[in-house]
C-alpha cells in the first residue's frame, strides 16, 4: 500500500514537473518574440498591479529575471522560432504546389482521353465507309499527338501555365484539320492571333475545349455548318482568347457542362480570382466564348 502511495506522489510530482518545465518554455517563447516596447508596458502593468496586492517584491523580481533572459537570450531564440515558423510556412507552400500540380494533371487528364476517343471512333466509322479518308484522319491524328504530348505531359513551367498561346493555336489548327475532314464544308475556320501574342502563356487544351464546344453545341446542330473564329488582343493587362461560331447559339445548359466546368476549376487554380471564362451571345447570333487571364509577354515574364 504504501509503495502505491510513493508511485502516486512521485507521479505527481514528474507531472508537476512537466507543467512547469511546458510553462517555462512558453513564458521564454513569449520573451523571445515579444517587442521591447510592449515587455515595457507589461513590466508597468505587472509594477502597478504589486502596488495594490502589496506584492511588489515578486513584480520587480519578474521585471529583472525576463530582463535578464530577454537580453541574454531572447534574440537567438526569437531567430529559432522565426526559422522554424519559416520552415512550417514552406512546408506549407510546397504541399500545396504539390497539390495544386496534382489537381491539374487531373482536370488536364479529363480532356485528353475525350478527344482522342472521339477521334478514334471517327477513323473507325471511316474505316467501313471511306478509307482513304480513314487514313487521312489518322495522319492527321499522329501529327496532332507529336505536338500536343510534349506539352500534355510536359512541365507545368512558371506562372504554372506549361505552354503559350502559339503553341495552343498551333494545336487547334491541327485539331481543326481532323474536325474539317469529319464535317467537309460545313465547317469554316478562320484565326486572328497576332503574332506577337504567339509567345503570351496560356494554359495547354483550354483552347482546343473551347474550340471542340463550339463545333458540339453551336455548329453541328446547324444543318448548314458555319464558321469557327479564333481572335485574340489585350486590354490594359489581360489577354483575351475568343472562340466565335454562328451556329444554333449557345445551350445555356451546356456552361455547366465538364469541358467548361474544367476551364473554369484550371483557371482559378493557376489565377485565383485574376481568370474568367465569360460565355456571350453576339447579336449577329451564334456564341462567343472568351477566356480571360492576366497577360505576360513570354513564359518568363
């Protein structure tokens, strides 16, 4: 019984230890990170407050020892406390890059797979019905994939976009090859990009999605086809990419669809609130939708 009653008592005792030894720690935290001007008027309070319990004694002994440990070693402690705050804070940053990055190629493998199985099924109907236009589409296919993989698989780069609008542009023209072989006349592209803009960084697909909605929701249900315009210009310091059709106009429910609903999700992660997508109905007819994004002159800029 009475070996209980020492393991107890010297429990308490290594408890009481701890609390005390967790309590010194954060009062020589607090030191190091507090300014002087404000330890000074803690040490007035603390002063004043002894006065009127007649505990004056303590208040100056208090005043003296965080004196004496702000002053010897307060500055290398408020540093050590600084550079682990730091380091928590890029820990912090970095797990989100790598999240942010990890969300991406997820939203960016969305895309991928829907155009290539679209086409796919494409060569395979030509295939039965005309295959010397089987085997158009699909050199047109392979020149597509050996200009869109390097960039689909490639790095994010800076600024997180990956690619240029050149190189975008580049892609839908190819993208639009294998579209005009599916759809003869009845589908006319015309692009205004200037050239300077060639080199402005714009995220990989976006535009080919924009480009592929166009076509589904505008253009093939117009027995006539129509024309697809792809323009771009800046204003003040954000560029815009239009993509134009005069087709049926544009379904309203088609804006919550998946091709838009991943622009809208990869614009706010690479740009937060400085991105849009606007959707417009022109009064000419048919659909303009622009992406809109703050605008840099090259991928380093």
């Amino acid at each position: 019984m009475a070996a209980v009653q020492i393991n107890r008592a010297l429990d308490f005792v290594r408890d009481a230890m701890r609390e005390a030894g967790a309590l010194w720690w954060r009062f020589f935290d607090w030191l190091a990170l507090i300014e002087w001007r404000q330890l000074y008027l803690v040490w007035f309070l603390g002063f004043v407050a002894g006065l009127f319990v007649n505990l004056v004694e303590p208040a100056i002994w208090f005043i003296l020892v965080s004196f004496g440990v702000k002053v010897l070693a307060g500055g290398k402690r408020r540093a050590e406390l600084l550079a682990r705050d730091a380091s928590s804070k890029a820990d912090v940053a970095n797990l989100e890059r790598r999240l942010t990055e990890a969300q991406m190629a997820t939203l960016q493998a969305q895309v991928e797979p829907h155009f290539l199985f679209n086409t796919l099924a494409l060569i395979g109907q030509l295939i039965e019905t005309d295959p010397k236009e089987a085997a158009r589409v699909h050199g047109h296919l392979i020149e597509y994939l050996r200009a869109s993989l390097p960039q689909m698989r490639g790095s994010m780069g800076k600024g997180g976009t990956g690619g240029t609008l050149g190189k975008q542009v580049e892609l839908s023209r190819a993208y639009l090859a294998i579209m005009q072989a599916r759809m003869k006349e009845r589908l006319q592209v015309r692009f205004e990009v200037p050239d300077f803009l060639g080199s402005a960084p714009f995220p990989p697909m976006m535009l080919q999605t924009l480009i592929e909605n166009a076509i589904k929701h505008g253009l093939e249900p117009k027995v006539a086809g129509g024309t697809i315009v792809v323009r771009s210009r800046v204003e003040g310091a954000t560029l815009h990419v239009d993509v134009l059709d005069d087709g049926v106009g544009f379904n309203l429910h088609a804006g919550s669809g998946v091709g838009l609903a991943n622009i809208r999700e990869r614009l706010a992660l690479l740009y937060g609130k400085d991105a849009e997508l606007v959707i417009e109905a022109p009064v000419t007819g048919g659909a303009c939708v622009s992406i809109r994004l703050p605008y840099r002159m090259t991928e380093d800029g």
